[in-house]
C-alpha cells in the first residue's frame, strides 16, 4: 500500500531551538532536514516533502507571513494528502484562526504543532507532538487544527493557556477533535462545519487595530490616528464602565469615523452576551457589536481579514454574527 503524502512546513519555534551562548537563551536552531534526522520515524509514517517557509520565534510573525503561509499551504498541498506545519507556540493561536478561516476549503489536514521543550532535549514534548502531528495529517480530515499534547483542537478556536504545561492549548468553547492517548479517537464533529467564509479575503491584513484591554479605573483614550477598528476586552459577558465620560468619548469617535468596535471577553469561556446587563446594553446602543464566543485571537484574525479586504462597518458586523469555519460564534 502507499503511503500517504504529508507536506511538512518549517516556520521555527522551540521545537527546532538550540541554546544560544552563554548564559543560554533559546534562539532558531538547525534546519528541518536536522530536525527530522532526530525524528527518523515520521518518514515510517508518512513520505514527507518539506519545505521551510521561514525559522523564526513566533512572537515575530507578522500578519504577512501567515497570509503567505496560506498561499504556500494552497500551492504546495495540491499532490498532498495533509499538511504539518512546525510553528512556536506563542502565537500559534492567531494563526491556527488565520489559517482556519483562509484554508478551510482546502479539504484536507492541517495539523499545525510545535512543542515546550526543544527536540534535542532529552525530557521533551517535540517528538510526541510531530509523530501525533504527522498521523493525524493522514487521517483524512479536512480541519485546520493544533496537535498538541494529548489533543487535537479546531484552530479557529484555540488558545494557548499555558507557559510551561505539555497541554498548553484548549478551545475553551469546544470540544477538542481528536484525542490521542493509547489510541487516536477522532470525535464526530470533527471536519464537520458550515463553510461561510466570504469570498476575496486573504490578500492583505489590516494590522491598524486598536486593541483595548480595561482595568478598573483605565484612562480610555482614543485610538491613534489611522485605526481601522477596534476590539473592547471586556468584563464577564460584555461588561464595560458605561459611566465613563472617556469611555463614551470612545464610542462617539468610533461611531462618527464608522469604526467597527467589537467586544470580546477577558473570559475564555462563555459568551459575550450584551443583553445581559444594562451596561452591555448600553455598550451595544452605543454602536459596540458583540464577538459572542470569538476567541480574541479568532476575532482579531476576522477583523483584520474583513477590514484588509475592503469591507466596512456592515461586513464586520455580518462576520462576528455568523460562523464561517467552525468557529463557536
Ligand atoms: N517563543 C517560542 C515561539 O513561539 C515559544 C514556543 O515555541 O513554545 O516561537
């Protein structure tokens, strides 16, 4: 029998890091053909083509280099059954939602992972992570997803939650697709959504995002000259001070420059739901669309997708209404 084809992308991140001087921090390491002579039994797994599309801590990835990691993913994948792709934890979140929503009619895998501990550590989480990265590729099912751990998650709709633990991702708001422990049980659900993704996104990214995170007692200033929107990280399900005279300024100057402004939570699980309290409501009076249960990292990706598009006030409010990739809305 054959064995399937799996397109493995490098991007970097601690899986592939090497301690750098003295005292050693960990910085962008070998190559994947050395990373992968230290995993020999993925090649039993899989024939793998790999390509390395960038080695970089992931803190640094910018917006355009996701948008060209889809464009990569679409024009290498073709004679692929799945795809891997090797990424830093610290953004891998933003960009499991990017890529969730640009590659969610590719119709096939795209496992991305990566790990805490660098592969050439001998107590690391790398190896388990890319041998159950690469299986699940081979499985069949059209999801764009993080393996990490014991899980596989929907992209759109993870977070990472942990610094240090080998289970650092979850999606709050959804069950995980797949487990892997003594077998791979791929759940029901997974490679089951809707597909509403509107069509001619992905050629560029809005990045002028104002991005609010409110503390009792913050100053609410406005947006620096340029933004294209913004996104309020609210209290509980959607709560902000409405009292606020600066906070009302804010809304005012959203509205008169027809700046969408988006509410997410501070929670990570439940809904934003501003209904539920006077000052949700007043928040949606004043022109705020709710992000109901958006991650911030699936919110923001929707947000600077539309905006980058073209799309305006009303696209951004029929976007966060409706789930276009599996995301929980
Ligand atoms: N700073 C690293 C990165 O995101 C962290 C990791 O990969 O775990 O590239």
């Amino acid at each position: 029998m054959m064995s399937p084809s799996i397109l493995l992308i490098h991007t970097g991140g601690t899986l592939g890091m090497a301690p750098l001087g003295e005292p050693s921090s960990l910085a962008p390491g070998p190559s994947l053909d050395l990373i992968l002579e230290q995993v020999p039994e993925l090649r039993q797994l899989a024939d793998l083509k790999l390509v390395v599309a960038f080695n970089q801590d992931s803190s640094t990835n910018e917006p355009a280099d996701i948008l060209h990691l889809a464009r990569l993913i679409r024009s290498e994948s073709a004679d692929c059954d799945g795809v891997v792709l090797v990424h830093g934890t610290d953004t891998m979140a933003f960009t499991a939602s990017m890529l969730g929503f640009l590659l969610a009619d590719l119709g096939k895998p795209v496992v991305l992972t990566g790990s805490q501990r660098p592969l050439a550590y001998i107590r690391s989480d790398a190896r388990s992570n890319l041998v159950d990265a690469v299986t699940l590729a081979t499985k069949g099912v059209a999801e764009v997803g993080i393996c990490f751990g014991d899980h596989w998650y929907r992209g759109v709709a993870t977070d990472k939650l942990s610094v240090h633990r080998y289970e650092a991702f979850d999606t709050p708001n959804l069950p995980p697709l797949a487990e892997l422990g003594l077998h791979v049980h791929v759940h029901p659900h997974a490679g089951k959504f809707d597909y509403h993704v509107p069509a001619g996104l992905g050629q560029a990214f809005e990045t002028a995002l104002a991005v609010y995170c409110p503390y009792p007692g913050m100053p609410w200033a406005l947006p620096p000259a340029g933004t294209r929107g913004m996104i309020l990280q609210a209290y509980g399900a959607g709560n902000l001070p409405m009292g606020r005279a600066d906070l009302r300024a804010l809304f005012r100057h959203g509205r008169e420059q027809a700046l969408p402004m988006v509410i997410t939570s501070q929670c990570l699980w439940g809904s934003v739901d501003l209904e539920t309290y006077e000052l949700g409501a007043l928040a949606s009076e004043e022109g705020a669309i709710s992000g109901g249960l958006h991650t911030r990292w699936a919110a923001i990706a929707k947000l600077g997708l539309v905006l980058g598009a073209g799309g305006g006030l009303a696209e951004v409010r029929a976007a966060f209404a409706c789930s276009w990739a599996g995301e929980p809305v």
